[in-house]
C-alpha cells in the first residue's frame, strides 16, 4: 500500500488479504459455473423451449448493450476530461507530489475514466453474465427434477450463487484497487466507480422492469382474462417473453441494482473514512470498512457452499442453513477485529446494526406481504366484496409498510446518533455508512437466493411448456415457491439497504462540498450553515426533490402500460391465425420478445435524463445548499414512495396465491377474479417503478456529489452556466415529452390502448 | 386600537372598518338566510324524503356535538392553565403593563380559552350552520326545478352563499377581534384561536369523510354491484346516508376545512407580520393583510349576489361573472391600497401571486381531472383493458399531478424569494403568508361554489326518490354537473392554501422558536442554525414527520372500508325483508344512517392524538431542530400524497362519467364495470383520505407552535417530561390499536368485511 505511508504491517497485509478474497470470490462463480453447465440439458422439446428463451435473452443483452455502450463511451470521455474543470483534489496533489502539475492532471483524469468504466462494466458483467447463467441454470433444473429433489435445488441456488459471486467479489474489488492505487485520493476516483454502478444499474432496473412487466401484464391481460387460457400456455405468443422477462427483470435488474448498492456504500464508507483520518489521522476508518467487506465475502463463500442436497422439499431449511453459518463466521470476526484492531466497539456496533436492521425490514415485509399474517390475509378476504375494495386495502397496507420501514430506518440513523454521541456528525455518517455496509455483509447469499427466484420460475415454465411428469413438477413448484420467498426477503434489504446508501452518500455530498469550500478559502462551508429547511430556497429544493420519484414512477408506469398493450394487441393477432388456438400452429414467440426489447430500450433514456439532469438545474440555479434539500426530499419520498408500491404489490400477489390456495372460493370464483385485478395493479408498482426508484435516488446523489465542485466554483450569473442550465431544461423537457410520447418514432404504435 | 400607539387614525378607522365588513358579511349571510327559507319545500312525497335527509344530518350534528364538546372543554381548561407553565411573552407584558404579574396571567390565559374557543366554535359554527342551510336549500331547490332553471339556480347558489359567508365573516370577526383586544401581544391568542378552528376542522373533515364514504361505497356496492338497481333507488337501505353523507363530507367537511385554511393564513399572517413589526417599526406589515382580508370579504357580498337569474343551462356562466367581479373588486383596491398606504408593491404583489397560484392551481387540476384533457380520455380508453389498466393509468397520472401541483407551490415560494430579494428569511417567509391570504381572498365565492355542489345533488336526489317530471330532472342533472365541477376547482384550492398556510405555520415556527429563545437568553437561536436536515437528528424528525401522512391515510382508508363494510350488511340485511325489493315495503333508512354517524365519530379520536402527539414526541425525545424537520417533512410528503389521492379519485371518477355519457360502449359495457371500479378505488382516496391531509398537517404545525415554549424550556431529563412522554407513547400506540380494530367495542362487528 504504497500510497499510505503510515499503514501498520498488518494493515497493509490485511488490505491485500481483501484483494486476494476478492479474486476468490470471482474464482468460486467460476468453478460453480463449470460445475452447474456439466449438467444435462434434458429433453429435445425442452431445449427447443430453452433456445426460444436463450434467443430472447441474448437478443435483450444485445440491443442492451448497444444502447448502453455509446453513453459509456460519451461518458467516459467527459469524465477524462472533467480534470480541466474540476481539478485534482489537494489529497491527489499530495500523493503524486513527485509529478508535475500537468502530469497529475492527466493521472487523476484517467483515474476518474477508468474508474467509471469499472463501476459500469462490472454492473454490466454482473448483470449480462448473472443473467446468462440463470438461462443456463433453468433448463438443467428442470431436467435435474425428473432425477431428484436435491439436485434441482443444488443447480437452481449454486447457478443464483454465481451471480452473488460476481456481485461480491466484483463490489469488492473495484473498491480496494482504488484504494490500493490512489490511497488519500481515492474519493476522486470512487465517485466515478460508485457513478458508473449506479447508472447502469438504474438502466438495467428501469430496462428490466418494463420488460418483464409488460410481458408478464400483456400476456396474461389476453392469455388468462382473454382468451381464459392457463398461464404459460404454449398457445399464448408472450409467453416466451414472460420467461425471458423473469430473468430480464428480477436476475439481471435485481442483481445489478444490489451490486450498485453494495459498491456505493463502500464508496461513501471510504469517502466518510477518509474524512475521519484527515480529522484523527487514524487509518484504522478506512481500512475497517474494507475488512468488513472481505469478510462477509469471504464467509458467504463458504456459507453458500454448505447449501446442497438436503431432505425433499425443505430448500428453504437448507438456504438458510448456509445465511446463518455465513453470518455466525461474519459476526464472530467482526468482533475479533473490533477486539484486537480497532481497539473498540463503535464501529462494530455499527456494523451490527446494519445486520439488525437487515433482519427488521425482512420482518417487516414478511409480516405485511407474506400469506400467513393478517394483513394478506385481510386483503385476500376483502375481495368478497369485489376487486375495488380489494385494492383499497392493499392501498392502506402498503402505506402503512411504508410507514414502518422508514421507522425502522429512523431508528438506525438514531443508534448510529447514539453510538457516536458527542463525536460530532462525521462520526455519526461514518457510523451510518458502517450500517449500510454491515447490512449488505452477505450479499453473496442474498443475491443467491435472489437468483434462486427466476430460475425456478423458468425451470417450472419449460416443465410446464414441454410436459414433464407430476413427480418432477411437484419438485419444481416447491422450488418456485420458496423462490417467491426469497425474492420477497432480497427486495426488502434492496430497498433498505439502497435508502441507508443513499443518506451515507448525503453525508459524502455534505463532507465532500465543505472541503471543496475550504480549498476554495470560504470563510462558511456547508458544514456550517448545514442544508437548512428553514431558508425558504432549500424549502423549494426540498419540494423539487420529493417530486422527482413521483414523476419517475408515473412515467415508468405509464411505459408499462403502453408496452403492455403492444403485446396485448400482438397476441391478439395472432390468436387469429388458424389453427394457432386449436394448437396446431406454432406462435412466434420471436416478435412478442422483440417488441418488450424495443420498448423496453426506448423508455430508459428520459429517465436516465431526468434523473442526471434535474439535480444539476437545482444546483446551479438554486445552489448547493438548495441541492441538498434536493437530495434530502429525494431521499425520504423516494423511500416511502418504493417501500409503498412495493408492498402492496407483494400483498396483492400473496392475496391471489391465498385464494388460489383454496380460500374465498379458490381459482375460477369471483374472488380470485378480483384478485387477478390486484394481482395486475400491483405488478408494475412492485416490480418496475418501486425497484427502479432504488438506482434512481443514487444516481441523483452521486451526480450531485460529481457536480458540487464545479456548481461552487461558478456562479449562476456565468454566461457558461446559463448555457448549461438552458440545455439542462431543455433535455428535461424533452426527456419528458418523449417518454409521454412513448418515443416519438413509434408513437403511433402506442396509441393503441 | 388602544393596542397599538403608533398608529396612524387612517390605520385605526381602517381595522374598525374590517371589523364592520365582518360583521356585514355575517348580516348578509343572515339576509339570505331568510330569503332561501321563504321559498316552498314541494310535494307531500319531497317532503318526507326531505325530512329522512334532515333526520339523518341532525343526527349526524347532535352526535359530532357530543363526541366534540368535552374535548374542547378539556382543552379550553388545559389553554387557560398553560400560562402557570407558558408564561405570557414580553409583548404581552408590554402591552398589559399597568396590570399586576398576576393579573397579566390571568388575562393572557383567559385570552388563550376564549381564543380558543372562538376558533373551535367559529368552525363548528361554519360547519354546523353551513350544512344545516344546505338541507334546508336542497328540497327547495328540488321544487324550484318544476318551475324554472334560474329559479333553482339562484336557491342553490345563495344557500351555498351562506356558508361561504359564514366562512369569510366569521374568519375576519375572530383575527380582527383579538388583534384589536391585544395588539402586539395578539400572537399569544391567535395560536389559540388557529388551533381551535383546526381541530374542529380535522374532525369534520375526517368524521364526514367516513360517513359519505362508508355511506356511498356501501349504497354502490351492495346496490348497483350486487342487485343490480340504479343509484339513489329507493329501495336500497342506504340511500338516504348516501345523501346525508353528501352534506357531511362536502358541505360541512369542506366548509370547516376551508375556513381552518381562511383563519390559520392570517394567524401566520398577523404573526409573521408582528415580527416585521418588532424589526422594523413600520406598522403597515399587520394592518395590510387584514385589510386585504377585508376588502376580499367585502368584494365576495358583491360578486356573490351577481349571482342571478341567467339564461337557462348557463349556471356556470353566471356563477363565473359573479367570481370575476369580485376578483376585479379586490385586486383594484389592493393596488391603491398598494399606492397609497403601503407606498410599495411587494405586498400587493405577494398577494398577487396568491390569486394567479389559485388559478394556475386550478389549471392544473382541470387537466387532469376534467373530461375533456387527454388524462381522463387516456383513463377512459384505458378500461377496454380491464379495471387493472383503467387503475394504473389512473395512479401514474395522478403521480405526476401532484408533481406539477407541487413545483407550482416551489414557484410561488420562488417568487416570495424574488419579490423580497435581499431581504432576509422574514419578509420572504411574510411574503409567503401575504400568498396565503391572497390565495383565500375570495373564499366567500369559493365555499359558494363548493356548497352549491352537494345542494345541486341533493335536489337531484330527492327528485329522483320522488319522481320527478323529466323536465325538473333536466334542469337539476345541468345543475348537478355544475356543482361537480365546482367541486373540483375548490378542492385543488382548498389542497393548495393548506400547503401554503402550512408553509407559513412552518415560517411562524421559526419565528417563534427564536422569540423564546431570545428571550430565554439563548447565544444561538433556531433562526441562526436554522433547521439542518444535514444534522442526522433532524433527518430522523424529517423521516418521521414524512411517515405521518402515509400512516394517517392507511388508517383512513381502513377506516372507511370497515364502515363501509357494515353498511353492505345492513342493506344485504333489508333486501332479505319480504317485499322490498318488489318495493312494497319501505326500508329502514334510520338504520344505515345511525351505522354511517356511529362509525364516523368512533375512528375519530386516535387521528386526532396522532396528529396531536405525535409532534410531542418528536419535540420531547430529539428537540426542537428534529421537530422542525418532522414539521418539513409532514408539509413535503403530505402535499405530495394529498394531490395523488385527490387527482386520482377525481379522474377515475370522470373517467366513469365519460363512459356513461356514451364513450367506450357506454352505461353497462364491460368498460363502465371497469371504470365503476375505478371511481369505488378512488372514492375514499379523493373524498376521505386525500383532504384529511390538509387540516391534519396544519394541526401538527399548531400544536408545534403550542407546544415549542414548553420542549424548550425543559429538557428530555426532566421528570415531568418522561411522564409526558410515556403517556403520549402510550396515547399513540393505543390509538392506532383501536384504530385498527375498528374501535375496541365495535371490534366483533367489523370483522366482516
């Protein structure tokens, strides 16, 4: 660790310790992926359905990535070049004190550059490798459950376990190479990482949440209500792009919105730290949080290893069999160090709250969306008097979930106040960040079950569609069951764990904006005068930024919508095709999954706009400390607003299920009908504009912590800025037309519904 | 004005002058009052069913009388003891300085009672009266139908005028009085008296809420739903709650709600304005906005009684001149009360902005709500998918409502900081009072308007129950939708002075906080710190505070399906009863009515303690910083879900009626039992929970400001504060216990739905 100079042995030991768990990590998905491809691949007719699939995803990660990668490129450039506007930070000057001015420049800019094109391309290898692999893993599921139990479970949750890998030893890496490398000058770097993640994850999210709705929602708006033809019936043209749609959105989307979240957090934990060691001069802030990531990828290696045949029908004792073992090894280190190197307990303390906290959103969701507790059950009973007050009570226990999540997260910030007492309020950041990233310590196995989800669904999915036995689809459906389970439980720590990053990364934008101030000279920083409600114009920043997740989430929802009833009109029309309905025809399943691509690609970029932009509006026309209240109204209405969407929508799921299961007068009866309309409202809340919000409320913070710099250092006079201000305003404008439009080249096509 | 010594005769005759135009206002209140009654009640057949409406609301007002009167009396007792613990400010002392210390507290707290008492029983008054004019206007109106369309217009318009000049004299009566009794020790009062009012208002508010929700989801469900007969049959049990219920919810409710808003602006306003005083000497800064007041209630007697006789099928014309006469009145007099008083414009540009607020307000509200923009049509189009689609597109267009309803508040709040540039957080936070009040300058037209609404379709109603020719009918469906849309542009006022008084509350707050602490002797004052949402303890109060709205709404909206649920059994219960469907018995209307107004006054109480202690808690427990932010978030999070809420409900109520005017395949096609379900989501979102949000927020801040002297004199590690604590932690948890059963005696029955 040649840019700290006064590191201990140990400290520089042990920081290269985490590298080394990091290419561990990337090695176990290497050898868990020879090992799950080894299997068989089934049946003819099921890997004729597998190449249906395969070609859609392929098809999606293609278009994907040739959206994507031009605004990379674009980026990337930008960032480069950013070193001519906003300079190195006085930390990189003193680290490459042996270098000319010029040459710093240059150092730092390829810095920045290639630490964005690390943030992004890892969100992209996490996300398009994650999601080839779950294609991989389903088809040999559903041949590995004509054989037995345990091997099903084996492949479905060692292929999820890949995914995991990835996003472990991939956060993990990123973040100590920076480290390593650029020591003091870190923070100029990682924001670019943390910016990199973020944006892609929010592209995938907000890409794979449209997609797999709009599938899902189209096909079964003709399929079951139509045309009263069972769910993943061959018959059904969508029913491809459904398949491919569970993996689009909760394999891929999912994956690279907790990668982001769990390189975030290292990022505001470093950033914070670094904060602490410029004010006590003590390492041990930085390097613990690093410590703690190693470990907690470290133990999720060998806690997802443990997970293999257990007794039929138990894969939920066996998942979490291996959670607890990586947490008892996580917690039992963590103490260790907290015993021997941090000679203290503060930190650890805050660590351990963050897996507290981890355990109290699960709860919380499992309590309001899980079938066995009253608020379900109390949803599923109001559909008696038909779909409306169905959805009413779903409305009413979603905010009310809404409601106890943000406590619950009000009662983390506040221990994190009293852990730090007295210590002044970077301590009590740090301690904050140290929660955020306590809390996502298993992320290994949190994706793993996570992954677990859409590819049990899928290897249900190709049984279904290529006919296998009762025996092996009683297999698949416990699967499949437990994986709606476990992708209850990942979605409550997402969204958890994204709010906890995103407060961390208010305290870096606090943090970060004073010390530009004070190396500009300001007599008052921002530390100082704090972000004020009270002065009327933050008031205003304030109000803009509450307004942006309800903004996002209207036009996302809309896009569902739209996209949905482009399927809904294809499947339409080929119903009409002779034959098709009678089964004699084959569908082309080829055009449904090409028109969810499309329009899944066209809708990201007014959301992508909107989120980049808007923070930079308020900041040069308000200020930074308007864009603080920005930040800070984005942050609390964003959260409750997701945790709400998300809620009902499991709720309403889990109240079909119910009824589905034999309550009210089991499937077919007008209970169920009314439930299918719950089922059908709540989709795109929980699985599209809720999630989406997560990256959303991210990329605002880390564009406003990117931009800070350069939104001090002028003035909103500056003929410069009223040029960027009017192309700002008039990208947003644009964004937002086009998104109403629904693209302006096929807004004809849209009009349909 | 013996208060004050400085002020000019021309100040002193102009505040006795309001005091006239107050009581003026109330006398023509009372004029027509007369007028309405010596028109005739009908038929026999009207008459009876008149008389079951009026049945049913006197109840309804007894029962509220006794659930409320206790209360105010335990609160009066409570505001006059408060000054052994709040001692009266230094104004109070300077103004009564020949009396004793002794004398002084007995003065003050007498003030406080009689103050309060003033404003809960003004809104009683308001409430009360206005709904009780409003029975008596219906069955008139009902008659006048059968003879000609000016005639019913011109009964409905001045009943409805009654109310909305109860609303303005009364809230001029009360301000004025106490300024003229106490001058510059008017602050100690007014807080009494804003508190009262908006208590009272609360609890109308959410009281008629349930009752016309339960009364109208219950009539439909079990009615139009389940037997299949047409709304307001008069074999459906519930249909005479349903009517009553209208007079609840949107005549008293929304009276005593907008007289809350019309009295807590000026509240602000005279605060705000004695703190301009105290800094600058200059005493124009309270003596304009009473005059604004003033000249508004004055310029309403005009516009109001404009109202005529007009050409047949143009109510809304003719209801418009009299509005626009008005506007032109005031806004003339406030330029020469700009030119030659105040020798300035920003007061009178202040003011202007409130009135071009209230129309882009309204703007905005049409657009999305009224039938002829492309939401509604999108809505309506969006049911040939199924109520699923219908209820999406509903909820992303009014997410995006509360967007654009939202910046058009930041942009008032901007223009308050434009107009008062360089000026210091006082004069803008003055300015956005002035807004306040300007917005509410024709609340005498506006309540009109609003009243004239359930008048218009009570008439209809009992036209209907009674069988009235086609020609009456004619004129009374014109009438009806008149009355909707009238509806419509009050509630987006009503939504959009609740943000802006709450706003001005947040501004008195600190105004006052800093008062005590000066006053305390304090180094450093709330309004040198400010309010740091960038201090982790305050983002704690901020996360809290934005939770309350979402937690009140829940509870709402249970509230209502719970009651609504009971009434579907009742109505089940009747239609067992041989012979009444065939329509040879009558129903028992008096028992759906008693269900309604039980349950009603039963959900009130633990709303109210949440927003009563809530503030408390957050005040006691984290100090008065974190209860500034609690008092931000509530302000940014509740705006956001109220707008949703309403804007939603109204579409999907719109979207209904464009179907039954023929688009979509009309009454019965599949699309209309799509958008039915609709209009029943959206119901109690729009008429119960959405416009609870704005009394309630402003509760908060009051009780903030009540309490403010007393958190900051003591500190959390006294005693007595623990005390306090524990009991309202156990208030809280117990109310929203007994909330969520439904009230513990009532618990058994309700678990029906």
């Amino acid at each position: 660790m040649s840019s700290l100079s006064n590191a201990t042995t140990f400290e520089t030991v042990s920081v290269w310790c985490v590298l080394i768990i990091a290419f561990l990590g990337l090695g176990y998905a290497l050898l868990l992926r020879s090992q799950v491809l080894k299997f068989d691949k089934g049946t003819q007719q099921m890997q004729e359905i597998w190449s249906s699939i395969k070609g859609g995803a392929d098809a999606y990660l293609r278009r994907q990535l040739k959206t994507i990668l031009p605004l990379i490129a674009i980026l990337t450039v930008l960032l480069f070049f950013s070193v001519y506007i906003v300079p190195p930070s006085d930390e990189a000057v003193e680290r490459f004190s042996n270098l000319s001015e010029d040459k710093i420049k240059l150092v730092i800019g390829f810095a920045r550059a290639i630490a964005f094109i690390m943030g992004a391309g890892f969100s992209l290898i996490v996300g398009q490798f994650g999601m080839r692999m779950a294609v991989e893993g389903n088809v040999r599921v559903s041949s590995a459950s004509r054989r037995s139990f345990g091997e099903a479970l084996r492949i479905a949750y060692r292929t999820g376990t890949i995914t995991g890998m990835l996003t472990d030893g991939l956060g993990l890496l990123g973040g100590t190479v920076i480290f390593i490398a650029l020591g003091v000058a870190a923070p100029d770097a990682l924001l670019g990482f943390g910016f990199g993640g973020t944006l892609l994850a929010l592209f995938m999210r907000v890409g794979g949440g449209i997609y797999t709705k709009a599938a899902d929602v189209g096909a079964d708006l003709v399929g079951k209500v139509e045309a009263g033809i069972p769910e993943d019936d061959p018959r059904n043209a969508a029913v491809i792009a459904d398949l491919v749609g569970d993996n689009v959105g909760d394999c891929a989307g999912m994956a690279a919105d907790i990668f982001e979240s769990y390189e975030v957090t290292i990022v505001s934990g470093l950033i914070l730290g670094l904060s602490l060691y410029a004010a006590t001069g003590q390492l041990k802030w930085i390097i613990f949080p690093l410590l703690v990531r190693g470990i907690g990828v470290f133990s999720s290696i060998i806690g997802t290893y443990l997970v293999r045949d257990s007794k039929k029908g138990n894969a939920l004792t066996s998942i979490n069999k291996g959670f607890y073992t990586s947490a008892a090894i996580s917690l039992g280190s963590f103490a260790l160090l907290a015993a021997f190197y941090m000679n203290e307990w503060r930190a650890f303390l805050s660590v351990a709250v963050g897996i507290l906290l981890a355990v109290a959103l699960d709860e919380v969701t499992k309590h309001f969306t899980d079938t066995k507790h009253r608020p379900v059950k109390d949803i599923a009973s109001a559909s008696k008097s038909g779909s409306a007050t169905l959805i009413l009570r779903g409305i009413a226990e979603g905010y009310e979930s809404a409601v106890w999540q943000t406590l619950v997260i009000a009662v983390t910030i506040m221990s994190s106040i009293l852990i730090y007492w007295g210590q002044g309020v970077s301590f009590v950041l740090y301690g904050v960040a140290m929660t955020g990233i306590g809390m996502l310590t298993l992320t290994g196995n949190n994706v793993a079950m996570d992954s677990f989800g859409p590819i049990a669904d899928n290897a249900n999915g190709i049984a279904e569609l290529s006919g296998l036995d009762k025996d092996s689809r009683k297999v698949l459906d416990s699967l499949d069951a437990t994986g709606n389970t476990t992708k209850a439980i990942t979605k409550g720590v997402a969204i958890g764990s994204a709010v906890i990053a995103a407060v961390s990364l208010f305290g870096s934008f606090l943090t970060d904006v004073t010390k530009i101030q004070l190396g500009m000279g300001a007599s008052e920083t921002l530390f100082d005068t704090g972000i004020r409600i009270s002065s009327p114009i933050v008031f205003v920043g304030m109000l803009i930024g509450a307004c942006i997740p309800w903004l996002f989430s209207s036009l996302i929802i809309n896009a569902v919508t739209r996209a949905a009833s482009l399927i809904v009109n294809e499947v339409r029309r080929q119903f009409k095709i002779p034959g098709l309905l009678e089964g004699k025809v084959k569908p082309d399943y080829q055009n449904a999954v090409d028109i969810c691509t499309i329009a899944a690609q066209r809708e990201l970029l007014p959301l992508a706009v909107i989120s980049v932009v808007a923070p930079l509006i308020v900041g040069i026309l308000l200020g930074v400390e308007a864009l603080g209240g920005l930040l800070g109204g984005v942050i609390v209405s964003g959260q409750l607003l997701a945790v709400f969407m998300a809620t009902s929508g499991g709720a309403w799921d889990n109240a079909k299920k119910t009824i589905e299961d034999g309550a009210h007068g089991g499937k077919g009866s007008d209970c169920h009908k009314a439930a299918v309309v719950g089922d059908t409202v709540g989709d795109p809340l929980k699985d599209t504009a809720g999630p989406a919000l997560n990256p959303m409320i991210k990329v605002i913070n880390l564009v406003s912590l990117l931009a800070a710099p350069i939104l001090i250092q002028y003035k909103s006079t500056d003929t410069g800025m009223i040029v960027t201000l009017t192309i700002c305003a008039a990208l947003i404008i644009g964004a937002i037309l086009y998104s109403k439009k629904g693209g302006f080249r096929k807004a004809k096509q849209t009009k349909s519904l």
